[in-house]
C-alpha cells in the first residue's frame, strides 16, 4: 500500500512541475509581446504591457473563485478546467493576429485575460499541491524550488522565441502573427497535458469535505497577520519578477526615451538570461531548500536584490559585454558575447535573486494554515495580479520619467519583500485553531 502510494506520489510530483512550465511559458509570452503590440498599434510603453496586464488581472477575478473549484472538485478535475480554459485563451490571442486593425488590438487583450484565468487556476492547483506532496515546512519549499526550475526552462524559452521570431521591428510589418509558432506550441502542450492528466491518477491530499462553509474559511485564513501580509508579498513579488525584465527588454530596444536601440531578436536573447539565472537560482534553493529556511533565503536575496536595482538606477550606461545565446546572420544558434549597457547586466542578475522567492513567501505564508490551506491559496492567487498591475505603472513611469526612473518600482517592492522576511513572516497567532 505505501508503495502504491509513493508511485501515486510521483506522478502527481512530475504532473504538476509540468503544469508548472506551463503556467510559465504562457505567462512569459505577454511581456515580450508589448514591443509588437507598441509597434503594431503605436501605443505607449503602459500600453505595451495591456496584454500583461490583462493575464495577470485575471488573477484578481479568478483567485477566489478558483479556490472554491479546488474545494469543490479537487486538484485534478480543476487542474483539466484550467488547460481546457488555457487553449481558449492562447487561441483567442492567435485569432487576433488576423483581426480587422479595429478590433485586433482588443481581442488580443481578450484572450491574454481569459489565458489569465488559466494560469490562475494552475497556480491555485500547483502551489499548495507541491507544498503539500513535499510535507510542508522547509521540504515543501524544496519542492515547489523543483517545480521552479522548470518553470524558469520555459520562461527563458519563452523571449527567445519571441525575439527570434520578430527579428526587426519595422513599422507596418511587425505584427502579431508573427509569433503565430509560439502560439501553435503553447497550444499543443496544453492539449498534450489535457490527455495526460485525464488519463493518469492523481491522489488528492485534502479530498475530505470541509465541514465548515467557504465563507468561514475565507475569513478564518484572514485572521492570520503573515498570511494577509504574504499575500500582499506575492503581489510584489510578480512584480518585480515581471517588470524587472519586461521593461528592461522595452528599455534595451527603445531608440529613444533613453534606450539602448538593440535589436529585438538579441533583446529577447539577453532577457532570456534573465529567466536563465533564475533556472539557476532555483536549481540552488531545490538543493539546499531542505537545509535553509525560506525566511534566512528570503532576506539575503531580497537584499541583494535592493543592491542590484540601485546600482543599475545610478550607474552610467557604460558597454560591457556578456555572454548570451544570439542568432547568426544565417539564423543558426550559438553562444557567444554581445555587448550590453552595464545598467542591463545589473537587472539580469536580479534573476537569480527572484527565483527562490515565490517558494520562499508561499510556504511562509500559508505555514500553519490547516484546514484554511484551499481557501487561502484561492485567496493567495488572487493578489498575483500585481505581475500585471506594477509593470503598467512601471512602464508608464517610464514614459513620465524614463526607464532608469521607472525602477524606483522595483526598488520599493525589494525592500517591502526584505520587510516580510524578517518582520511581517512570523505567524503571531498560533492560538488559533486550524484541525
């Protein structure tokens, strides 16, 4: 019998780190998009990021009620829900690419905010499964730092496709459909995903009914301090893992307001690196999550974090080079340096401070939560719309003001994070029930 259920075990072990490169490589396609959008449309920098906005908005809209579904229907039949829902969105932003010019920029956003709901839904099923599947506690964080690096192989994908794919921005030509191939792969493992998920058996860790109402729940997971303030720390947190890169790709492009008038192929390649390190940085936390606190992991990058931003707020814009992947004048991949200014190396390496940090703050804010564990990681999900909301202002700070000022963003919600960690993290009402 417990072998059976190790095996059970380990399959919805690799079942979920599998959705949770979906929830990735869908999630990345949004940011990256905003330099077509800018051109197709000729919008602004805030409009650029709509499309993000509207996946990440999605959260806002869909995390309660997703927590509910995980209640009522259990992980598996919400996690088919949410692929199912996944193929609408991503086909959706595909039938925009052949729009009326009226109207494309509109469906766009349509399905990049049912696409959100998508994601919501995975993040609801994923995070507390994983925590869950590991034993909570420092092995739960292990697991989902795994369930990280996997999603860090997808996010670096993701740009470099993109930019691959565009090439040169060139008014009138540059479209959407021109990452029509990005779409046809997202679609294709969402569907292949659907069939493994439908067919294989995945235990349900609370399949037990609550006995008390959602409501209940819901309130009862409120009256935990480091709760509330973790979920205000997701919400930064996205934040700053979106906007971080997501402006710098805007910022390296732009051949004004300061940018750098980079190529967007060689862009998408160099903010590939960034989800590169952060493959890194969560390879690191799944080795030694088991040993180190997610609070001790939490403060030190947080603090490294704050270093890096300030230095590439106020440093010149000095040429260094670093090594990235870059396609040749034939289109052939290969690994070599590309000269970039110093402001941009700073940013990438925030990367490898970021990736820890969503394992860190989940399982720090839903530790000790018990029964309220469902209803909270609904809740939780919820506030995961600041990956949409702090990029918009960052990038309409950036229109105001330029895009070195725009990382005072950044900066603020490093040290809110550093906050949480040392502060906000501690769970001060242990006296309340939770069987």
């Amino acid at each position: 019998m417990n072998q059976q259920k190790k095996q059970n075990n380990s399959v919805a072990i690799i079942m979920m780190i599998l959705l949770f490169g979906m929830i990735s490589f869908v999630t990345n396609l949004a940011a990256p998009m905003g330099k077509i959008l800018k051109i197709q449309f000729e919008v602004s920098n805030a409009l650029g990021l709509f499309g993000n906005l509207g996946n990440f908005i999605a959260y806002a809209i869909m995390g309660i009620p997703g927590g509910m579904m995980l209640q009522k229907y259990g992980y598996k039949k919400t996690a088919l829900i949410a692929i199912a829902v996944g193929i609408v969105g991503v086909f959706i932003q595909f039938l925009s690419g052949g729009a009326g010019p009226s109207i494309a920029f509109v469906v766009y956003l349509l399905g990049a905010l049912v696409a959100g709901f998508s994601m919501c839904l995975l993040n609801t099923v994923v995070n507390p499964m994983l925590n869950t599947l590991g034993g909570g506690g420092n092995k739960g964080n292990q697991l989902i730092q795994v369930g990280g690096s996997f999603n860090s192989v997808m996010a670096t994908l993701t740009p470099m496709l993109v930019g691959a794919l565009v090439g040169e921005i060139v008014k009138g030509k540059t479209q959407i459909s021109d990452v029509y191939p990005v779409m046809y792969i997202a679609m294709g493992i969402f569907a292949l995903a659907f069939i493994v998920l439908y067919i294989v058996q995945i235990p349900e860790p609370h399949a037990e009914k609550a006995s008390e109402p959602l409501g209940n729940l819901i309130k009862g997971a409120l009256k935990f301090r480091h709760f509330i303030l973790g979920s205000i720390a997701i919400f930064v947190y996205v934040g700053v893992e979106v906007g971080t890169p997501g402006v710098l790709d805007l910022w390296l492009t732009s051949k004004g307001n300061g940018g750098a008038g980079i190529s967007p192929t060689v862009s998408g390649f160099i903010c590939g690196t960034y989800w590169f390190l952060m493959l890194i940085g969560r390879l690191v936390g799944a080795s030694i999550g088991g040993k180190v606190s997610s609070k001790s992991m939490l403060t030190v990058t947080s603090v490294v974090g704050l270093i890096l931003v300030a230095l590439a707020m106020f440093s010149p814009a000095t040429p260094v080079s670093i090594p990235v992947l870059q396609t040749s004048a034939t289109g052939a991949l290969s690994f070599g340096l590309t000269e970039v200014p110093i402001y941009a190396l700073y940013l990438l390496l925030v990367g490898f401070c970021t990736s820890i940090m969503w394992g860190g703050i989940f399982n720090l804010a839903v530790e000790g939560l018990g029964k309220y564990l469902a209803a909270a990681s609904g809740l939780f999900m919820v506030l995961v719309c600041g990956g949409g909301i702090l990029p918009a202002i960052q990038g309409w700070i950036a229109d105001l003001a330029g895009y070195q000022i725009s990382y005072w963003v950044i900066f603020a919600g490093l040290a809110y994070l550093l906050y949480y960690a040392l502060i906000g993290s501690k769970n001060v009402n242990k006296d309340i029930p939770v069987d």
